[in-house]
C-alpha cells in the first residue's frame, strides 16, 4: 500500500511540536462514586446504579463478582440474544437490571434518575480542582470529566528545577509563597508511560528535552491533585498527560481505575509503516475510527463504508453496541490518496460544516489545537432529555412534557441563580425562618428548543433498523419562565401548553401515527446579566447601592456626639470614624445652622482662626472677604 505524503501543514517540524500540557481528568464510575461518598459503607459491596432498567454505571467491585455457575450462564445466553457474544465477568454498564441480578444476585442497586446529587457532586469537584488552576482553563465535559490546562504552572516550576539535581526537585503551587508545594523527583515520570519501558521500570526523563521534562512535571502534578481529591473528597480519579484535549482523553482511558499514563515523546509527525519516530501515530493507529473523539458516529459509518467498499455489518436489535467490523485509524489513515480533499468528498453533504475533511485529516494524524476552555459562569445550554421504547399518544407525551419540563426548570434554577450577595444557588444558606434568601438571574435564556426521535417503521418482516435523526424546533422563551414567584409546578404548566404542545404540534402535525424513542427539551442562546463578570453585559448597579455602605465604611462620616462620650467643644464638630489609618480625623461642618439662625460665628478651638471683622449695622462676626457684600446687603434695603 503507497503511503501518502502529508500536505505540508503537517509535515515533520520540530517546532511545530505544541508545548502545552493538558491533562484529562475521569472520576472512576462517577455516579456510583457519589453514592459510596454519601455511604463509605457501599464500597467494599457491589453496587449498580439503575435508571429506568439498566444498569448505567457500577463499582469496580461489582465489575469484579461472578454469580452462581447457573445464573451466570443464564446472563450469558440472555447477552447473545441481544448482543455480541461478548463474554465478560460480573457487571457492566447497559446491561438490564434483571440480568445484572442473575449475574450477581448481592448487588445493590439505587436508584440514579434523580440527576442532582450528580450535579452538585461534580460542581464541588470541579470547584477543587479549579483551585490549582491558575489560568482558569478548566473545562467539563458531563458530569465525570475534565481537561485542564496546566501550561502556566508548569512553565513556573521548569525555570525552578535544578537540570543537574532533577531528583531533588520541589514543587511551587503558589508564585507569592514558595513553601507551598510538594517534593518530587524530576527525574522520573510519575505513573504509566505509552510506550512502556522494555524493562518494566519507570522512565528516566533527558534534563535537556523540554518536551519531556514538562511531561514529566505535569504528571507529579496530576498525581498530588489525585491523591488531594481521594483524600479531601473521598473520589478516586484517572488523569491522561499528554499536549492536547485529543491525545490526553485517549491516553487516560489506557489505565483504568485509579490510574494515570503519559504519552512520551517523540511527538514530531511522519507517517511511515513503522511509526518508530513518532509515538503519537503509534497510539492512535489500532483505535477503532469511532472511538476518537470529535469523530460522530454518522461520520465513522461514511468511513467505515469508504475503507470497506460496502457498508458496516452491525448487530440486528443491538442499541447501544459496537459495529461487527473494526476499521481503524490507520486503515483511514494510510487509504490510498488519503488526503483532506477527500475526506471532504467522502464526508460531505447538506449541512456539513466547512473544513470537515481538514479537521478529520488532523484528528487520524493526532493533530488537535483546540484550546482547553475557561471556566464558564454559567452553561451554553440547559438541556434535559428522555428515551422510551414506546411513546406513540399525545396524552403520554404531554405527560412527558410535563416532568421534562420540572427537571429543565429545575436545572434553570440550580445553575442560572445566585443569592443577592452573590452565593451560588446550590450552596445558599436557608434561614432560620426557612425562607430562602433573595435571587438573582446569573444569565437569561432567550430560546426553547424541543426535539424529538421518531423510531423507523417496522420492515416486512417486523425488523426495524435503527434511528438516529433528530427532529428539532424553535422558539423564544416565555418571560413568565423566569418569575421566582410561582411554583416550579405552575411554571411547568404553563411551558407544557404555552411553549411545548405548539411546538410538539408543528413537529408532528399528525394526532397519531408516530412512535418516539426520545424527547429533548432546552434552553439556549445565553445572555450574561448584569455583573461583575468581564462577559457580563453591564455592571449591576442595584448591587453596587447595596455595597456602598460596605465599601464606603472606613470613610463614613458620624456625628461624634454620638460616638463619643466626650462632648465636642462645636455643634459643627464632625469626625471621620475608622479613617484609613484607624485614627479619628476631625473636620469642620461649613454649612452650620448657626449662621441661618443668625448666631455669632464660631470658630472650632483646634482648626486656625478665620480672619473676620464686626458688622456695624447688624453686629454680625463677617469673614473678611464676605463683608463688602454684606454691607451692600444692608444698602439694598427691604
């Protein structure tokens, strides 16, 4: 087979080589990781967590149980029926709740449809590790993932580390202390690398390789982080080190649980049949094409078909599973005349977005320059959504509607509000009256977005192959969403009727006919309300009333009368209280009701004299510089 030669943009350049360092961070079986939180007692048990009939997500330690010889040969038939004749011990994600009991008839299973503790779970996490973050490029993805950018902190320590010591080296978490931080050793790479060592024994690290060293500094980080999570949080985690959003999640699935691996150097591109100069190609050739993130699955099956000549054989019934045949990066990559003209042609079609075939040529080659977002004050979109095997009247559907609706407000609520005083929602303090503190909108909403999947109508023969397209309207979001006022029941009745129905109805006109297999209902378009916040659309001036007196303390002005015990030798005698240095500063009050009420003028026994002369028509004390008009006052007559 020729080996095509790369377009130039990715020819072989040393420095090219992107010195960056992401890490992707995975919380081991994440929702069942928020339950053993909650009970320390479920950790050392086999635990499931269900929704509707399967099992989404379960411990390791059931991952690990077999059930009796004859309950697990009864699992074992009940898979082939529906899937691959994948054999495996124990327990595993989407299996069916009956089948994960044969298989292990001591498992626990919780309930997991209340998405909540997840979400608050992952938001505390998330919070703990944007503390180490000091360029606040830190980026979830779902609940149980994130990426971090750690490129200015280990730029920080690599000007600190002693090239001829490595061994001996320290790490600085903060730039203003230098006490904060942690020892390691420089000198050798912390957890797995790829490629493993032939001699089974951890990487020494070239003081002179750059690339190298910041890997390896990297990957001391990622290990203190791990270990201050499972200690301060009770999680356990799995970190990828490598230079990119693309190579780091890859290479932190290769030890899971509790693990950590760092994609070593060489990283310079040339694609050869070997891929001895470069390491990057050597990991990403065996992967499946569907398993590389960014790749849709609508986009591995073009692939697949172009690579074969024919379309994929996929499993009859099969839902959630694999295709029958693999084809891998390397048979995309090294296909004859393989080039971004035409994956463009194999890959396009109406609504493809531009470049495609450029982006996919990037991702096979391990070239990803996608930047690790900052934090978000809020989320893009709020998006809730539901499958059924059966959903085919108009009244289920607006009962649907109806707790899709409860859990997209609610999730409004959660993620969109803050107390007046700027607490996050989810952390508020409820008084000791019980009532909740007053709220403020973070971020407006200005679309509602409903979609619907409808199943394919059964073949001939009753078989009916699998649906993927989803079918989507839109329109503005009501004002009276965001009135804090109502009920989060009232407020989902009046979405269901005013909003969801007449967008369900332009969907699907027909009253009956239909059959869904899910329903998606969101909210987008974010609009930034006034705040503090760079990405804010204004400051938010009813907040900044509210500090004044705060902000202003140390610069109030008090009746000293009423402060002191001490009479002041003048009505007019003012002092600042708490003044800057912490010391009392007096001053004069010039506009005294004295001189309205026609009193003498008084001068303050510690302030200098004011210069000054006698009336002789009135008798007044006038300022010298006020009495020729004061005399032609009196010249004016009444």
């Amino acid at each position: 087979m020729p080996v095509p030669t790369p377009p130039p943009a990715f020819a072989p350049d040393h420095h090219s080589i992107p010195l960056a360092d992401v890490w992707h961070k995975d919380y081991d079986c994440f929702y069942a990781s928020v339950f053993e939180a909650e009970n320390p007692a479920l950790k050392s048990l086999p635990l499931a967590v269900q929704q509707k009939q399967i099992i989404v997500t379960c411990n390791y330690e059931a991952r690990r149980r077999v059930g009796s010889p004859l309950s697990l040969w009864r699992s074992i038939l009940r898979s082939i029926l529906r899937r691959p004749p994948n054999i495996q011990q124990g327990l595993y994600k989407l299996q069916l709740v009956k089948d994960a009991k044969l298989a292990c008839p001591d498992v626990v299973i919780v309930l997991g449809e209340d998405l909540t503790r997840f979400r608050n779970a992952s938001k505390a996490l998330y919070t703990f590790l944007s503390r180490f973050s000091w360029n606040n490029k830190a980026e979830r993805l779902g609940f149980d993932e994130v990426w971090m950018d750690v490129t200015d902190i280990v730029d920080y320590n690599i000007q600190l580390v002693n090239k001829n010591d490595l061994s001996h080296s320290f790490f600085n978490l903060s730039k203003d202390d230098p006490t904060i931080g942690f020892p390691f050793d420089a000198s050798l790479v912390a957890g797995h690398v790829i490629p493993d060592t032939d001699d089974g024994l951890r990487h020494t690290v070239n003081a002179h390789d750059n690339l190298s060293l910041r890997l390896c500094i990297g990957s001391h980080l990622a290990l203190y982080l791990r270990h201050a999570l499972e200690e301060e949080q009770g999680y356990t985690s799995t970190v990828g080190i490598s230079t990119s959003k693309l190579l780091s999640k890859l290479i932190g699935n290769v030890n899971k649980p509790k693990g950590q691996t760092t994609l070593l150097p060489p990283y310079g591109l040339k694609v050869d049949h070997d891929n001895n100069n470069n390491n990057v190609t050597a990991f990403l050739d065996p992967h499946e094409i569907g398993k590389i993130p960014n790749i849709g699955f609508k986009q591995a099956q073009k692939l697949r078909e172009f690579v074969l000549g024919r379309p994929a054989k996929f499993h009859a019934g099969l839902i959630y599973g694999k295709t029958q045949e693999s084809v891998t990066v390397r048979d995309v990559r090294l296909h004859p005349d393989m080039a971004p003209a035409l994956l463009d042609k194999v890959l396009g079609g109406p609504g493809t977005p531009h470049g495609v075939g450029t982006r996919i040529w990037e991702l096979v080659n391990g070239v990803d320059d996608t930047e690790v977002h900052q934090a978000k004050r809020v989320p893009s979109q709020i998006s809730i959504e539901d499958s059924y095997i059966r959903l085919d009247t108009f009244e289920e559907a607006t009962k649907e509607l109806h707790m899709l609706s409860m859990s997209l407000i609610k999730r409004m609520h959660l993620d969109l509000l803050e107390d007046e005083d700027g607490a996050d929602q989810h952390n508020a303090p409820v008084e000791q009256t019980g009532q909740t503190p007053p709220r403020r909108w973070l971020a407006l909403p200005r679309t509602l977005r409903l979609s619907t999947r409808p199943r394919a109508a059964p073949a001939p023969d009753w078989t009916r192959s699998r649906a993927f397209n989803r079918i989507s309207r839109s329109a503005p979001v009501p004002g009276f969403l965001f009135n804090l006022d109502e009920s989060d029941e009232a407020l989902a009745d009046k979405l269901v009727h005013d909003a969801w129905l007449p967008l369900f109805r332009k969907i699907h006109p027909e009253k009956s006919g239909w059959n869904l297999s899910l329903v998606n209902v969101a909210v987008t378009n974010m609009t930034d309300t006034a705040s503090d916040d760079k990405n804010a659309s204004g400051r938010d001036i009813g907040k900044m009333f509210k500090m004044q007196d705060q902000i202003l303390r140390e610069w109030r002005v008090e009746d000293v009368s009423t402060t002191s015990n001490v009479a002041p030798t003048s009505p007019n005698h003012l002092a600042f209280v708490d003044g800057p240095h912490g010391v009392e500063n007096e001053c004069v009050h010039e506009s005294s009701p004295n001189v309205l009420e026609g009193h003498n003028w008084e001068e303050d026994e510690d302030s200098a004299p004011v210069p000054g002369s006698t009336c002789e028509t009135c008798g007044l004390t006038v300022p010298s510089f006020a009495m020729s008009a004061h005399r032609r006052y009196h010249l004016m007559g009444d």
